[in-house]
C-alpha cells in the first residue's frame, strides 16, 4: 500500500501545481477575481478560483490509486457502491460551489444540495450508526443515524466554508486532518486513504500559492466555496469512516467518536458560536459577519501571520486534548467542555474588543 501512497502523492501534487497554475491565469486573463468587501481583508485582485482544481485532480488520483490496490484485492465489488457514491456526492459539491462561486447562490438553494450529497452518501454506505456513548446512545436507528449523518455533513461543509477568511487556515487546518484520518486508515489497512492522501497532494501546492503568493506577481489565489465545501465534506466522510471502523492499534483507550471527529472540532464549534452570536444580536444566522475567531484576532492586533499560527495551535491543542480526555471522561462530558471552553474564550475576546471600541 505504501508504494501506492506515495504514486498518488506525487501524481496529485504534480497536476494540482500546474492546474492551479492555468486557472490563476486565466482568472486574471478573464478578470474573475474576488468581490472586496467591507468582511475581506486582501488588497488587489485576487482570482477565488483555485478551488477548481481539487476535485479533478483528488478523483483522478484517486482512481489510479484504486486501479493499483484492485489488483492487490483491496478494492472489492462489494465496496464499488460507496466508491461511485463518494465520487458523485463530490463532484455534485463541486459544480454546487462552482456556482456559488461564479453566480452566487441563496443559501436555500445551497442547503438544499448539501442535503442531496448527504443523502446520497448515506444511501452508498457512509452512514453514522454509532454515537459511541455521545448523549448515552450507542447504535443508532437507521432513520435517526441517517438525519444526524446529513446533518454533520452540512454541518461540516459550512464550518470549512466560514473557516476560510485568511490566507493558509482552511488549506492548512484541512492538510494537518487529512494526515491525521491518512495515519489512522493506514493503519486499519482502509483502502480510503488514497482520499485524504489525494488531498494533501492538492492542497500542498495550493497552500503555496495562496500563503506565499502576491497578486502584484499574478500568482496568488483563493479556494473559493469549491475548494472549502469540498474540503468540509470529504472530511467528514472520513471521520465518518473512522467511526464506523475505530479499532485502530494505537488507539484502543480512546473514545471513536472523539478520535474520529476531534478535527473537525474547531471549524465546527466556531460555526455554532457565530450562529448563535449573530441569533442573539436578531441577525440572520445566514449572513456573512467578521465575528469569527479569525477575525477577532485580527481585530486585537495580530497580524494574518500570527492570527494563522495561533489558529493552528488552538486546532492542535483541542485535537490532541479532546483525544486525550476521552480516556477518562465520557463522550458527552469531553465535548460540553470543549464548548464551553470556546464560548467562554470567544466571550473574553469579544468582550476586549468591546471595550476598545472594536
């Protein structure tokens, strides 16, 4: 399987360098750069593009890395049905945030299709059907397992969509995930990690070209809704994945629905806390604010930069402590914390930057 991992790194880093390339210059021979508003943070324009290269490039390698483990009995007929629903589920979330990102599209219409991709992968085998103890419950019935696993998955698109306001966090926090669900899958033998194997590939070069570049130079670009919804859902079917297969050797003690969905932590309680702040000011939950923690943080001073490196750190740490905690406390308690800990920490900064007039 190593072998294997490695041709699919090198193939999906390889074309991503060079599509995003192409696509970087065609939105500035095309003007197709991201609107400014008073929520953006960037100077110049920038083409919000790059996105457009992570579902092509992740599928086609993928599907070598499938074609090379085929022949080493890994890719089954009976697991053909949740590879055809994967792909469609991915590429229906890819032309919706193509869309969304040429067009722009009311949310309702974007709920709506989120809907369908969860439906679909429900249908295809990626189901949640167990909770692990999360609120007493264990296995879960097939309706209520299919409403909660659509659920997590809109839940799970947004949070990576809201997440990306900087350059480098989403591609970032999504890079470190995808290493982290790779290590766990190869170690159960799971032929899905040429999934997140195939991301890290695309991501890296896009990391470089959205951090590092400079829209002077013509070489800097955004994942746009593509590239974030994508990243949201092909992450949670991995924690969805790891959940329903949690015997990984180096982690027995731990609970599975901690260990499976820990990354997906902070994107998601970010979403809850500016949902539920935008509620309490009588705002609508689904218009776009500069209350997320990113913002807050540049709002107290910090710059892109730091705001990224402190982003990371809180990621790392809820991870590995969440992970940490589940050996000794139960699903539910480590999760009330670990919310409580991050409306309190969002309370504190607000509250600064109330009084500075912020």
């Amino acid at each position: 399987m190593l072998s294997s991992i490695i041709v699919v790194l090198i193939i999906s880093c390889s074309l991503s360098a060079i599509l995003i390339r192409l696509i970087i210059k065609y939105a500035y021979n095309h003007n197709l750069f991201d609107l400014h508003t008073k929520r953006k943070i960037h100077k110049g324009d920038i083409p919000r593009l790059g996105g457009v290269a992570f579902v092509p490039v992740a599928i086609i390698s993928f599907i070598v890395g499938c074609f090379i483990l085929r022949g080493k009995g890994l890719i089954t007929v009976e697991n053909a049905t949740s590879l055809i629903g994967l792909v469609t589920s991915i590429v229906i979330m890819y032309i919706l945030g193509i869309a969304d990102d040429i067009k722009g599209l009311r949310y309702r219409t974007k709920f709506i299709f989120q809907f369908i991709v969860g439906l679909v992968l429900c249908l295809t085998g990626f189901l949640l059907n167990n909770f692990h103890g999360l609120l007493g419950l264990y296995d879960l019935p097939y309706t209520f397992g299919l409403c909660v696993t659509i659920f997590m998955i809109i839940l799970s698109v947004n949070a990576f969509n809201f997440i990306d306001g900087i350059d480098g966090l989403s591609s970032s926090i999504a890079i470190l995930s995808f290493a982290y669900y790779s290590v766990l899958l190869y170690l159960n033998n799971d032929y899905t990690i040429l999934l997140p194997i195939s991301f890290i590939g695309v991501l890296l070069p896009f990391f470089y070209f959205n951090f590092m570049g400079k829209a002077s130079c013509h070489n800097k670009t955004f994942m746009g809704d593509t590239g974030s919804t994508v990243l949201g859902l092909v992450l949670c079917v991995l924690a969805i994945v790891i959940n329903a297969n949690p015997q990984t050797p180096i982690l027995l003690h731990e609970n599975p629905f901690i260990v499976a969905f820990s990354p997906l932590i902070l994107p998601c309680f970010d979403v809850v806390n500016v949902v539920v702040y935008r509620i309490i000011k009588g705002h609508n939950p689904f218009n776009a604010d500069d209350n997320h923690f990113h913002h807050k943080l540049l709002r107290l001073g910090l710059s892109q930069h730091a705001t990224l490196i402190v982003e990371l750190l809180v990621f790392i740490f809820i991870t590995v402590i969440s992970i940490f905690l589940s050996n000794y406390l139960g699903v539910t308690v480590v999760l009330t914390i670990m919310l409580i800990s991050w409306l309190a920490v969002n309370a504190f900064i607000t509250n600064i930057l109330q009084k500075r007039g912020r």
